[in-house]
C-alpha cells in the first residue's frame, strides 16, 4: 500500500505539471519503502539527486506557465519555490556531512511539500488557469455573436 496516494483533487493542469508531480509522489513512496525496509539511509542520498534535479526543472516550467498566463501572485509562489529548494540543498549538505536523519526529515519535508504547496499553491494557479480558460472561451463566443 502506498504510503501517499495521487489525489484527483490534486490535478493542475491534466499535463506535464501534474506528471512532475506525479513524479514526486512515486519518489515520495519510494522513499517509505525503502525507510519501512531498512534502507532509507541507503536510498537517500541518490533520491535527493533526483529530487532537486526534477524539482528544478519542474519549477522553471510552473513558472514560465505562470508568466505566460499573467499570474497575479507569481512572486509569492516562487519564494515557496525558492524556500523548497533550499531546504532540499540543506538536506544533501547534511547527508554529505554524515547526518543520519536525513531521510525521515526528507520524508516530512515532501509531505508537507504535497499537502500544503501543491494542494493549496499549485491548486490556486489552476483555479486561475481555469478562470483564464472561461474567459477565452466568452471571449470567443461573444466574437462568434458579433458576426
Ligand atoms: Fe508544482
Ligand atoms: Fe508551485
């Protein structure tokens, strides 16, 4: 059973934003498996590789949509962005100096990541993503009338 389950209340954008964070849920549960056997400390190091590697580019995608589509709170989003980032660096700083906690804190770290930035941030942007979509397709139908 997995530990963290992909919610449909989740879906951004039924694109490449929710594959990436479908990405991140599979590692998510890749990690607690390997924690539940034994090997968390032993997965950790190059999950975290992964993670800020995928995260990385996940961001720079979220943002450049955000952008494009003139999105009204981008700044705010992006310190998560930055936030998160840090302190998955902060993290690898620790395994490489020997910490031995590293994967429980990266374990909390995702969750909270899942739960609050993605569910609630994320969230926001495809409630505006949406909002956007209804105003393009009002557009067009008040353009089809004047025709
Ligand atoms: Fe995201
Ligand atoms: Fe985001």
């Amino acid at each position: 059973m997995a530990y963290f389950q992909w919610g449909n209340d989740m879906a951004i954008d039924n694109g490449p934003i929710d594959q990436d964070h479908q990405l991140l849920v599979e590692q998510v549960n890749t990690l607690h498996t390997a924690t539940a056997e034994g090997r968390g400390h032993e997965v950790v190091g190059s999950l975290l590789e992964d993670i800020i590697r995928d995260t990385l580019s996940h961001i720079r995608h979220e943002e450049q949509q955000m952008e494009a589509l003139g999105y009204p709170r981008l700044a705010e989003h992006k310190k998560g962005h930055e936030r998160f980032v840090a302190d998955l660096q902060q993290l690898r700083q620790r395994y490489h100096a020997g910490a031995i906690t590293v994967a429980a804190q990266l374990s909390w770290l995702l969750r909270d990541w899942l739960s609050i930035h993605i569910r609630r941030l994320d969230k926001e942007l495809a409630r505006f993503i949406l909002k956007k979509q209804r105003q393009g397709h009002a557009k067009a139908l008040a353009l089809a009338h004047h025709h």
